[in-house]
C-alpha cells in the first residue's frame, strides 16, 4: 500500500472512530471477545499513528481478556498490545505480551504473525538494550 492509499485509510478510520469504539463495546457485550480481539489487533497502526495509544490498549486489553486463549486473533491482539505498550515506554509489559503472542503464533503455525512478534520483540530487546542475534529475548543478559 502506497502513502498516499495509508493516509486515505487512516483518514476513513478517523470518520469512523466512533462507530469502531461502539463495534468493539457491542463486541464486548454481546460476548463476541475473538471479534472484538481481530478487530483491536487490526488497528493497532491506526491506534500508533493517530496517538490512541491508551485507548487501544485499554481495547486490546478487554478483547484478550474476552477472547478464547487460542485463536489468531489474540495472538495477533497480544502482539498489537505489546507494540503499543512498548511505544508507551512500557518495555517489561511489552515484552511479556510479544512473548506470549509468539509463543501463540508458533503454536497457531501462523507465520506472518510469528514474522510481526519477532520484528516488535526485537525492537523491544533494541530498547532494553539486549545484545546479539542468536536469541531474542527481552531480559536482560
């Protein structure tokens, strides 16, 4: 996708905000968590770019807590939470969340997840100041 086609999306997601917050509460409500957990792990550049970061954890955070304990989207949801965490400054929780997305992911066998835990846990390891290559880990050495 083309900048230009990026800033077209986040602009319609920015019209729809309202209606994505009363989709996730419905969601929610109606005991719909995997739904609300594939819906708030979608969003989560939206929830970065636009500065959402609070909102889409508190999201992220309801919808795994109301998701089944393994399904792709809450593998995905617990990736997108610990990447906001971690732009939040939040490391240790980040890395506790990319770590139990990967670890889903690699069970799931969902490769394009795994691809996104070990980019974000990377960053993560970067920030805690982890050194070399042959294990990411968010601990310190």
């Amino acid at each position: 996708m083309s900048e230009p086609d990026q800033a077209l999306w986040l602009d319609l997601i920015k019209v729809e905000h309202g209606n994505v917050r009363a989709a996730l509460a419905w969601a929610l409500e109606a005991g719909y968590g995997e739904s609300a957990a594939d819906l708030a792990g979608a969003l989560w550049r939206y929830w970065d770019v636009s500065g959402f970061l609070s909102e889409g954890r508190g999201w992220l955070d309801a919808a795994l807590a109301a998701s089944p304990p393994h399904s792709l989207p809450r593998a995905r949801g617990l990736t997108a939470d610990g990447y906001l965490a971690l732009v939040q400054g939040d490391v240790s929780t980040a890395c506790d969340l990319l770590e139990q997305g990967l670890a889903l992911s690699r069970e799931l066998g969902d490769e394009l997840s795994i691809g996104t835990a070990l980019v974000i846990l990377g960053m993560a390891a970067r920030t805690r100041g982890s050194r070399g290559w042959r294990r990411i880990s968010c601990r310190r050495h």
